[in-house]
C-alpha cells in the first residue's frame, strides 16, 4: 500500500494540507495503539503496524517537498533510501560558479577567515539560499502543477524534472550547510521547510 | 481492566496520582501524612533500607550509603557520566557498559534505586485503594534515549510494576492543562526539573495532541543551579575561614541543601540569610537574588538554543505559539520565567503545580489506556535519529527525530564476504554524522543466513519504535523467508536476565517495615542531637556554668545508654530532655553570634576567642 493509498490518495502533488491532517487524526484515533490497549495481542499487533504505517504516510506528505521525494522513489520503484546517503553531485549549469566556491571553502577550511573572505563567503551563501528557496518554490509549484497535469505518455519527462529539481535543491543544501559551517553560524535559522 | 495509576519518576521527587472516576478529574495520592511529593533518595543503613523524607535526613548524616538523584545515572555508562561523580558523595563504578553504585560490600544498579522508589510509590497506591496495583505509566524526560527509556521500564519491573506505557513528561504535562485550559492553536512546553529540561511543541486541536517537536538536555536541571550555588560558597568559605570543605563529604551535603533551600526561598524574596553550623564554626552569609542569577544565568541561558531549534524543526516562528507552559520545580526562578517569557513572547502559564503537573497527566493517560477516556489522543514523537553504522563509521538515518511514533523503517542488508552467515549491524541515535559521535543504543548479530556468495542474500531489518519510544528490531531473509535470529547486545543496558535476576534480589531491599523505619528514625534523631550537642559544646562549652555543663553532659550520656536499646520511646523520651538541657545553651550561643554580626565580627571567631 502507497503512502498516497493510505489516505485514498490519487498520486498526485496537489494536497490540501488541512483535509490531510484532519483524516490523519481520524485515522489516527483508530488505529493508535492507546486505544487498543486491552486487545487480544494479535489485535495489537495490528493497531502497531497499521499506525506505524499512517505515521510514515504522513510524514511522506505533509510537506510538499518531502511529497515530491517520496513521489519519485514510488515511481521509480526503490522501496528503500538506496543511495540516500550519497553525496549529491554538483547540476551542470552551477559547475562553474560552484568550483570557485569550492575552493573557497578549501581555504577557509586550511587557513581560517580573514574579514574579506567571511564577507564573501557570507554573500555566497546569501546568493545560495535565495536560489535554494527559488528552486523549492519551482518544485513545489509548476513542477508539481505539471506532473498533476501530465498524461500517461508525458509523466516520464516531468518526472525527470521534478528529480533533477530535487538533486539541484540537495546539492545547493549541502554547500549551504558547509558554508554555514566554515562561517561558525547554526544552520537551524535557515530553516525553511520542515526537515526530511 | 485493571487499575493503571500514573508515576512521574523525577530527579528530585516523585508522585503517583490517578484519575478519580466520580469527577473524571486527576489527583495526587498522598501519603500517610498528607505529602504529595516522595523525595527521590533511598538510603541504605544497616537496620534497613529507607526511602523519601526519612532517607533524604540520611543525606548528611550518611552521605556514603544514601543515592540520591539517580536519575541522572539511568542508562548511562560511566564516560556519560564521569565529569560529575566528583560531586556525588556515593561511589559509582563502570561495570559491563553501565554504572553501579557501591553501598558497602554490595553493588546496586541505578534501575535497582529507581525501583525502590517506584515499590514505594506502589504501596502508597495500593494503602489508597486497598487493592493490588501492578500497572503504571511512567513518565520520562522527552529527550530520554533508548537506554535511558529501557532503563525506566526495567525499573518498572524490578519494582513488580507492569510499565504499560512510557511517556514524555511535556506531553504529560499538556494532558494535565487538557482542554480546559489550553486552547486549540499551539502550545509551547517548557520543563525544567530537578536534573532534566525539555522543550516540546505541540498542536492541540479537537481533542488531539500532536507534538511537532521536542529537544532538550537530560543533564541540565535544578541539581546544576545549587552545584553552582555550592561551589560559589566553597570558596566564599575558604577566603572567610581559611578552609576547603569541597572534600568533606558531610559538609558538601549540609552545603548542598542549604543552596537548595536558599534557592528556593529566593524565588519569592529578594535576599535571604543562610546559617551552616559545621564542627568548628558557624557560617553566615547574605545571598542576594541577583547573586544567583549571576551564577546561574549561563545554565538558563543554554536551554534556550533547544526551545529555538524545536520551534525550527516544527517549521513555525515563535509569534506561531499560542500558549506557554511551565513544567518542573525549576520553572519557579524568577530568571528562568523571565528568559521563557522572551524567547515566546508569551507570558507562560502556571495554574498548576509544576511539581505535580506531570503525575496529573500521566494519570490522564493512564486512563486513557484504560478505556475510561476516549475523546482525548496523544501523539507523541521520537526526539533523537535512529540510524546504523555504515562504512567508514558514517551514520545512515533510518528514523529521523521528531517523527511520529509508533514508525517503523525497512532495510536491507547482505554480505559482504562468500560463506558468510553472520551479519553484525550496530544502531545509534543521535543527531551527528559520525557514529562515534553518537549514542550507541545496541549490536544486533543476525545469524543463520545460509551460505551463499557475497552479496547474494537478501535480509531485510525492520526497526520499529513503539508507542513508548523504545526500539524493536525484526530481520528476515527474504529469499528464503526465514526470520533471522537476533541477539542483541545492548551497550548500556541491563539483558533480560539481569532484570530478573534483580526481581529476586529487589526483597532484599524492600523498605524496612513501619517499626523498624520508625525506631531507625529515632536512632537518627538522637544521633543529630548528639552531634549537635557535642558541636554547642566544642563552640560555646565555656559559655554555660559548670552547673548546667554536668547537667548537660548526664543527659547526653543517658541519651547515649538508650540509643543502644531498641526502645523506640525510650530514645524519644531521652533525645526531648537533651534538647531541654541545652535550651539555655543554643539561647547563650544566639546571642553571642548575634553579638558578633552586629559587631561585625564573626560569629565564630567570637566562639572560637571564647
């Protein structure tokens, strides 16, 4: 059962977030284990699973941008995170601006900051998250508007997009969280998006 | 369905409390005389073992052989917790992953004091409504890990408790306001206890409590306050009389509590007075509220980076928060409010007692579980990462924090090595990418894969955390169906067999039973005395008459011939006519300290020229 089947959910991207959370908690009074306290143990076991599984749904949708993950990995077929943990590699198109960067970064991390150098790397953050936040926002928006739009024959080259998106958003947070980091900052005041 | 009550296990002090079915409404149960709150300390004498108020009189007089915030210790191992054994007047040695506390010639583990409490709060129950009481739900810091949760349920069970449910004290706390108080919108929960803090965000709507986020630190509480209380006098001491009592046992614990006392009463006034009589001297001194804040601003000052990451991880802006809570003796300083109050921008709410809040909602979820409260749901989330060593020590997340539980994450897993039958997985949580940098929660060995070349078996793990936060593990080979046996070794916890091991053991530490607790109590009584007297003596023997000198010394000596019997009234009757023999001396020896305040000389130099 898809996380998009648990709630009786078409695959698609467009989720009104509060009708998702009102059939959360209705589910939720169903199946959570509280209310199956004095059940027969095979009942319980159930109740565990099944609000196991409505936990994990949820999460996978609540956010659009997690919904836009879990999407792509359901379409493609990988039930788990294989290759979640590898780094993700720099798109085309930001190569070059992202090798200066780099070697910035190299710098600041062999010999320490001067206050020019913090400077700039502060405003490539800065240039970073503001492109962090547009390429969210393009996700999230006419992508996702796109893929709900798609006929069966066009679904493959939206959802090409949608992944490449996600990997460019991916590799944009990784340099973003190394940024902050040579810079001394918690990353945690840029948040955005609720973590996945 | 049986009677479930609900227990807040603290640092400092626990209560049992349930739901009374007339009002719906949940109350404490006290005990015999009408006290709600069971300190947390358990004392181990040789007439027996003793437990809450009568044990924390133990404190000074035995500070050797009586525990006493063990809280801190449960399901840690010794690098956890080495820093501040300094502090603790009792030993505390590594032993197989976890601590043990050595009490003469004998060993007990953190789990075993905590289930003395718990029997206490048992017995109390079971006074109360004249009938057995064997399940509980117990509350825990939030941000408790594995260990420290499976260590509260082994507890549970050395004590003959079924633990049917561990929940998070915040959460618990939230339960308590209930509808009533708060209203929907989100509400912002902010412990602070005896040893722990906590922050939790949750949204309350219809009846259902979600929490989005929960972070905090399990070694940050009051006991930090009155340590840095302490070690402010040590050496106000040192430069005013000349001595470092940091290694004397006794006097740290008359310290200890007198810090505590004086914080306590500054939460209310301005300044106060604190008196410590030791053998060679008494000690004054006049603490101002503003004095405290100074030593205790940095440690309020660090829950505060907790309460803005939760409120990040929930994905809102502190103008999001609807309702502030407070939660845990500690809320009571005035410093803590005022930081609470700016990070919010919320006045915090405080109707209820913050040292009963807590028992209050875990008895509302104990009666949830009991099916006498269906309108009300509670969803509660894991606060730390669960993830599994991989190559080069990198942590893999399987579980990231503040999802909702119960959850349950598949992996798959194969070998690396032809022939291979064996494969090791070690699990950890925590928020670092290294998983030497996080807590190892357990080895997990899954054995009696079938030999086949490297790679080729297939054997999918599913970790599932429970309703109470605490792990399952389940393995299967998927090409031939088999489930996969697993041992698990947990890194710092108690295996099966030592829980019951200590069930058996657990009655040779049931409390003493009310005569011998009370005689124990008298014997302790006149030993106070005694040691009181012979102090007045030393100090202030050469202000009194060689009259009433003779008079007190035969009542001391009497007092001595009677401790040695096993006459409880006997004891009394000759403790009170020791206490009226030296009236006129404690009056003679005010007035000189009085006298030399005035004067501006010390008290005890005035006793000491005498």
């Amino acid at each position: 059962m898809s996380h998009f089947e648990v709630f009786g959910l078409p695959r698609r991207l467009a989720v009104d977030t509060a009708e998702l959370r009102r059939k959360f908690y209705a589910l939720s009074r169903r199946w959570h284990p509280d209310f199956h306290q004095a059940a027969p143990a095979g009942a319980q076991a159930r109740a565990l699973e099944e609000s196991a599984r409505l936990n994990a749904a949820y999460r996978a949708l609540r956010d659009p941008i997690a919904r836009v993950d879990y999407l792509v990995r359901l379409e493609e077929g990988r039930e788990t995170r294989e290759g979640a943990d590898q780094k993700p590699k720099a798109p085309p198109e930001l190569l070059a601006e992202m090798f200066e960067i780099q070697e910035a970064l190299e710098e600041a991390k062999a010999g320490g900051l001067d206050d020019a150098g913090r400077r700039g790397l502060g405003a490539d953050r800065d240039r970073l998250l503001a492109r962090l936040h547009a390429e969210e926002a393009r996700l999230t928006g006419p992508l996702s508007a796109a893929w709900d739009a798609s006929a069966a024959a066009a679904r493959p080259q939206a959802l090409a997009a949608l992944k490449q998106a996600l990997a460019t958003r991916a590799y944009l947070r990784t340099v973003i969280d190394d940024l902050n980091e040579a810079l001394g900052e918690q990353a945690d005041g840029h948040v955005t998006h609720r973590r996945h | 369905m049986s009677r479930i009550v609900g227990i807040d296990l603290g640092t400092t002090n626990s209560l049992v409390a349930y739901v009374d079915e007339k009002t719906g409404l949940p109350r404490v149960i006290p005990d015999r005389d009408g006290r709600a709150l069971l300190p947390s300390v358990v004392a181990f004498t040789p007439d027996g073992v003793l437990v809450g108020e009568p044990a924390k009189r133990q404190l000074v007089r035995r500070p050797e052989t009586t525990v006493y915030s063990v809280k801190r210790l449960m399901g840690r191992g010794y690098e956890d917790v080495k820093d501040e054994l300094c502090y603790l007047p009792f030993k505390v040695h590594p032993c197989e992953g976890i601590v043990k506390i050595e009490i003469g010639d004998r060993e007990v583990t953190p789990p075993e004091v905590s289930a003395i409490v718990l029997r206490s709060l048992k017995e109390r129950a079971e006074a109360w409504f004249d009938e057995p009481v064997e399940k509980a739900v117990v509350t825990v810091p939030a941000y408790f890990n594995d260990s420290q949760r499976q260590a509260t349920k082994d507890a549970g069970r050395i004590a003959g408790l079924d633990v049917v449910r561990i929940v998070n004290e915040p959460t618990a706390a939230s339960l308590a306001y209930g509808l009533h108080r708060l209203k929907d919108g989100v509400v912002a929960v902010y412990d602070l206890g005896g040893g722990t803090f906590d922050v939790s965000i949750l949204r309350v709507k219809d009846g259902v409590f979600e929490v989005l986020a929960t972070n905090g630190n399990t070694h940050l509480g009051g006991d930090d306050f009155d340590r840095a209380i302490v070690l402010w006098l040590l050496d106000d001491i040192r430069e005013t009389h000349g001595v470092y009592l940091g290694r004397d046992n006794e006097a740290m614990q008359e310290l200890r509590l007198a810090a505590e006392a004086a914080k306590i009463r500054l939460s209310g006034e301005e300044r106060t007075t604190l008196t410590i009589p030791f053998d060679a001297f008494t000690y004054h001194r006049d603490i101002a509220r503003a004095d405290v804040e100074r030593l205790i601003d940095r440690l309020v000052e660090s829950t505060l980076a907790p309460c803005r990451v939760a409120l990040a991880d929930a994905g809102l802006a502190p103008s999001d928060v609807g309702e502030v809570v407070l939660v845990g003796g500690s809320t009571r300083v005035p410093l803590v409010r005022r930081r609470v109050q700016e990070v919010f921008g919320r006045t915090p709410h405080s109707q209820l007692n913050p040292d009963e809040v807590v028992a209050l909602g875990a008895a509302v979820q104990a009666h949830i579980l009991a099916g006498g409260i269906t309108n009300l749901l509670l969803l509660d989330v894991t606060p730390l990462s669960l993830g599994i060593e991989t190559l080069g020590g990198i942590v893999s997340v399987l579980i990231p924090r503040n999802t909702t539980i119960p959850t349950s994450a598949r992996e798959m897993f194969t070998t690396s090595v032809d022939g291979q039958t064996v494969v090791d997985l070690h699990v950890v949580q925590g928020e670092r990418e290294l998983a030497r940098d996080c807590r190892s929660l357990a080895r997990f060995e899954l054995s009696g894969v079938d030999p086949m070349p490297a790679g080729l078996p297939k054997i999918e793990v599913t970790f599932l955390i429970d309703a109470n936060g605490i792990l399952q593990v389940a393995a299967r080979e998927l090409r031939t169906g088999k489930t996969a046996a697993i041992e698990v070794k947990p890194t710092y916890g108690l295996s099966d067999a030592d829980v019951a091991r200590m069930v058996e053991e657990s009655f040779a530490y049931a409390e003493a039973d009310v005569e011998a607790r009370l005689l124990i109590e008298a014997r302790n009584e006149a030993d106070t005395v005694l040691t009181h007297v012979a102090r007045a003596l030393r100090q202030g023997g050469g202000l009194v008459t060689a009259e009433e000198r003779e008079r007190i010394d035969a009542a001391l000596a009497e007092l001595r011939r009677a401790r040695a019997t096993d006459v409880r009234d006997l004891i009394h009757e000759k403790t009170t006519a020791l206490n009226r023999a030296t009236e006129h001396l404690a009056e003679v020896m005010m007035d000189a300290a009085l006298k030399g305040a005035l004067g501006s000389k010390r008290a005890a130099e005035i006793i000491e020229s005498q």
